[in-house]
C-alpha cells in the first residue's frame, strides 16, 4: 500500500521571476478561519482589499478588484472584454509577454497589428503616435515591466496620444505594482492588471485588475457578450459592486492573503517601498558588474524589480543555476524566447527584495564564478 508523507518542501530563497517570497505575515493570515463568500464579514474584507488596490494603483477608479487567477487571466480579461471580432488592436512588443497580449487578443478575433522592437529596449511616446498615425486602434497594449527582459516602459504621454486616436489603453504592470511607480489616473491608463505573487508578496492566485470610467463605458457597449464567460467583467461588477451578485466562489484565504499583503504596502508607504526596491537592485547591479557582468538592459530604463545580467560566454547556464539551487538554496531563472541561454533573470521582489538576500545571492555567484 502506498503512503503518502506529510508536505515538506524547502523554504527557498526565492530571487526569480515569479513567483517571490511571501511575507510571514501573509502566511499568517492564510490560516485564518472561512466564511461564506456571501459573508458580511467577508464582504467588509472585499471592501477593504478594493480601496488597498486602488491605493497600489493610484487611482480613483470605482471598477478595481482582483480577479480570481494568475496575472495571465487579468492579462485575457484586459483584452476580451474591449475585443469583438475585427476590432483594430496595436500591441508593442518588447518581450515575451508583448507577445502573449498579441496571441490572445488574436483568439478573440481581433486584427492585431503588432510593433516589435529588440527584446530589452522599449517604446517612445513619438513611435506610439507614428504607429496611431497609420492607422488608429480601439486597444493599445503595453507592458509596463517586462519580465522576459527586464525592461521598463515609461508611460509619460503614452495615454493622451492613445486617446487622440480614439483608443484604450491597456498596460501590463505584473512585475512593477508594488515595486515602483504605476500611476494610473495621471498616465491616463485605462485598463492595468496585475499579479498577487510578486511585488505583492502573495502567493499566485488573483490578478488585480482596474479599468477606467472610459473603459468601462465601452465594455458596457458592447454588442456581442464577452466570449469569456468567468472572465466577464460586467458580471464581476455585479459581485464586487453593490448588488453583489454571486458569479462564482471567491477564493476566500487567497483574499485573505492579498488583504494582508496590500496592509505591508500602506504601512510601508509608496515611496518607501520603491526606494527600498530601487536601492537593493542598486546593490545587486553593483555587485554583478564587480564581477564583469553585463546589464543586459542600460541603467536609465532598467527594472528594480527584475535584474537581467549577461551569461558569460562559456558559462554554463544550467549549471550554474541548479549549484546556486542545491548548494545555497537561491533560486533565479535563465532566460527564454529570444533571450533563452543569454541572460539570468533575478527578481529582487516584495518580501524577496533584502539586503541580506542580494548579499547572499552575490556572494555565491562570486564563488561559483570565480
């Protein structure tokens, strides 16, 4: 007869790309006892965790609550509820995840014009508007902090030329809310989701998610439903606003846990908490280029969240990554796509971002490089 043990799995230093380190106090919370999904008690709880979101995405927007699924479905329900088939879309690519926004937004019927630049550079506000000039688009799409290549994209102006031309604009802000800045009333964005496992110091699970007045005036327009039915938003309206409408059965310690992890956000405060990851990034960059790394993105658009150092040539990829796993317990992640064998993807996240943990980090690189 086979048994099966109790679940003992290593307490990893998690220094990748997704998912990072979740805070104590969020495994905590993650105890604490159910109620209904229908529960007063619960529906405070909701309450709360709408007003810490919009507090993470600087926004005032009513529409703004974590979507049941991994950033990937908040990236689905940013497009297929504004798509109807031969909807024009633009998306610019710089990355793997600019390439998924165009897989999807295809899989709706959309006629998806994509505008590629190298994996690792980004977008100027002049290069959006040249690409509008051809020909307007209902969606713009964007990835604010590429986690395939460790780029970010500024957003200043990006929204008012979108809007000159008549369309949306959705923004990709997976690894960059609760690490740095996302503003999303004064970039003028209209639909930014998120993922709870990174900045947030979560486990994966919900995809925050918040959509403009603008927005959500043409989802409510639309004349075909959503062909996403548990990705629908204007049924998730229903649950998260006022009638609370039953639509499906939160995942309610998962809520738990996001509420606790938007709590460490307030606390800390906004700015602390982008100094903090922008000041061990710092460290990290340092350290690596002590040791004639290379960035594979220049400082001036660089993440804080997510590092990208060149692989040395003759640097064994695997190996290097399975030691730092094995013998220290780090792990980080190789690159994929373009940039598969080329470049070490190390996230400096949430509770992941520590000075102790980039020194230790450094300290075995330095060993097992040398």
């Amino acid at each position: 007869m086979t048994t099966y043990t109790d679940l003992n799995t290593s307490e990893r230093i998690l220094l990748g790309p997704g998912p990072s380190m979740v805070h104590p106090r969020v495994l905590r919370l993650m105890t604490t006892p159910l109620v209904g999904h229908l529960d007063p008690q619960f529906l405070t709880v909701m309450d709360e965790v709408q007003e810490l979101l919009r507090f993470v995405f600087q926004t005032k927007n009513e529409f703004t609550l974590p979507i049941s699924g991994t950033g990937t479905a908040g990236m689905e329900a940013a497009l297929c509820n504004f798509i109807q088939p031969g909807d024009e879309v633009l998306i610019g690519v710089i990355g793997y995840f600019g390439e998924r926004l165009c897989n999807i937004a295809e899989r709706y019927g959309a006629i998806v014009r994509r505008v590629d630049k190298s994996w690792g550079e980004n977008f100027s506000p002049e290069e959006i508007e040249a690409e509008l000039k051809k020909k307007p688009a209902k969606l713009v799409g964007l990835v604010h902090a590429e986690t395939s290549t460790g780029a970010l994209q500024p957003m200043d102006e990006i929204g008012a030329i979108v809007h000159r031309y008549g369309g949306l604009l959705v923004l990709d802000c997976v690894t960059s809310l609760g690490g740095l800045p996302v503003k999303i009333d004064e970039w003028d964005v209209d639909i930014a989701y998120s993922g709870s496992q990174k900045c947030l110091s979560c486990p994966p699970g919900l995809a925050p998610i918040t959509i403009s007045e603008r927005a959500r005036e043409v989802m409510h327009e639309r004349k075909t439903p959503v062909a996403n039915w548990y990705l629908d938003l204007s049924l998730l309206d229903n649950y998260w606003g006022e009638e609370r409408t039953y639509h499906h059965t939160a995942p309610i310690t998962m809520i738990y846990a996001l509420r606790e992890g938007l709590r460490l956000v307030y606390e800390e405060g906004l700015e602390a908490r982008f100094a903090r990851h922008q000041r061990h990034a710092e460290i990290l960059w340092e350290g690596l280029e002590g040791m004639d790394l290379t960035m594979h993105v220049p400082v001036e658009y660089r993440l804080p969240t997510l590092s990208t150092p060149r692989i040395p040539e003759g640097v064994d990829d695997l190996a290097i990554r399975k030691q730092l796993l094995n013998e220290y317990n780090i792990e980080i992640a190789g690159g994929f796509g373009k940039l598969a064998g080329k470049v070490w993807r190390i996230g400096l996240m949430g509770y992941s971002s520590r000075v102790e943990n980039v020194t230790l980090l450094l300290a075995a690189l330095e060993e097992l490089l040398g």
